[in-house]
C-alpha cells in the first residue's frame, strides 16, 4: 500500500463542475492516488472532460453501468427513459479513444488489499442495488478482502459485518480488524441523499481510516451544461435538491 492516501470517487456521472471541486479538495487532503467505482458517464453534459481528466489522473476505474452502455449499442430498455435519453445522446460525444477507456473497463478491481465495484460483487454485471443489510449480506459472500468500496445508488453509506451486517452513515469511520466493510463513497455528480453536495471517500491505509468527504460545487454551471446540451430538464432541477 506504500503511503498512499487515496479518494474514491463515484458516480462522477459528466459533471465537470463537481469532478473539478472534488479534486481540488482531495489535492488539499493530501490524497496521492485516484479510485473511481465506476459511471464516469452519463445524466449530466461533459462527458469527455470528466472521462479524459480520469485518463489523465491515472485513476483506477471499474466498470459502471451507464460507462457500459454508453460505450455500447445494447438497447437501453432496462434504463428509466430519463437516462437512456442521456445514453443516447452521451453515444454521440465519444471518440474511438474514449470507447475503447470504457469498453475496456472491469467490473471488479483489487487495489493494494481492498477491492472495488461499482454494484455487488455476487453478481457485479446485472447491476443490482444494495440499500439494506440484507443486499449488503449477499455481497459479503464474495468479498475476500477486508474493505471494498462501492457506488451505484448515490447513496454514501457503510455496511459493516462483524457477526451481522449492520448499515451505518458516517463520516470518519476507524477501521477495526476482524471486521469486513462495503462502503458506498456516494455520488461526486449527482447526490441522491438530500445533500446536494459531492460525496466521496478518503481511505488512509496508515491511519485506518475511511473519511467520507462533501464538497460544494457550482451546480448552476452543470445545469446550464444540461440546458445547453438539451437534455432533460429535471436532471438540472434535481442537482438543487440531490434527489
Ligand atoms: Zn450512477
């Protein structure tokens, strides 16, 4: 693990004006190294500046769902036709290189003794969503390492099993040993937990510690990206209440 302090990034989801401040707060907490659980892509305007700035940062990315089919022609029915409109459009925009960052993506990662995913690990590529102990249990089977990070459902929250698995918020967490964590390091480009902040995780292997990280950006810039581009108005107005 070397002594890196590493941020984890999320559901950076095309939001240039978000990615930027959060990594100008991660520079100032001194993180060295960038993790990304996957959906660079999608809902907001300037996926090409998000994607090739996480090129340029070295950043290790799984795969995420909206990464997938933005870099494929699979049709979309899964998809609620908000996003899929999104996918659609966000096709549009990518060259060769930038296909080929996405179509090249793993859904699962192991970096220096933890893991990364941007779903579940018991079935990473049908992109089912953990909100309870219950999903989080069935994860749990398949997570050989201690801590394993996680997005998907913009929600920041930690799963921790000990005899049970219990669900937590939190914001600094001290790692214990013998007990195995799934954390969710929340959404950088579109929140869903009432916070319209970014989210994301500082994971400090020397101090054991997982601090959970919100920074605030200039949403109106990504909703005028969202206008300009013509995509759908909602996904502007949600950014106001992360919802
Ligand atoms: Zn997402």
């Amino acid at each position: 693990m070397g002594d890196h302090r590493y941020a984890i990034l999320g559901d950076i989801h095309s939001n240039w004006p978000a990615l930027e401040a959060v990594m100008t707060d991660a520079f100032a907490q001194n993180v060295t190294q960038f993790l990304c659980v996957g959906d660079v892509v999608g809902y907001n305007a300037e996926p090409v500046r998000c994607l090739e700035t996480i090129m340029e940062l070295g950043c290790v990315t799984v795969m995420g769902n909206h990464d997938q089919y933005c870099s494929s022609s699979a049709p979309l029915d899964d998809f609620h036709p908000l996003a899929a409109e999104v996918v659609r459009w966000t096709r549009n925009q990518l060259n060769d290189q930038h296909l080929t960052f996405l179509r090249d993506l793993k859904f699962v990662r192991r970096v220096a003794g933890f893991t990364l995913v941007h779903s579940t690990l018991d079935m990473p590529e049908k992109w089912g969503y953990v909100f309870d102990a219950l999903e989080a249990d069935a994860n749990f089977n398949y997570q050989s390492t201690a801590l394993c990070f996680h997005g998907h459902t913009h929600v920041p929250v930690v799963f921790e099993r000990q005899k049970t698995v219990h669900r937590m918020h939190f914001s600094r967490l001290q790692l214990q040993l013998g007990t195995r964590y799934f954390i969710n390091v929340g959404s950088v480009g579109q929140p869903r937990d009432g916070d319209p902040r970014s989210a994301y995780a500082v994971f400090d292997p020397q101090l054991k510690t997982v601090e959970l990280r919100r920074v605030p950006y200039d949403v109106e810039a990504t909703q005028a990206g969202i206008r300009n581009a013509g995509l759908p108005e909602r996904l502007a107005r949600r950014l106001v209440f992360g919802k």
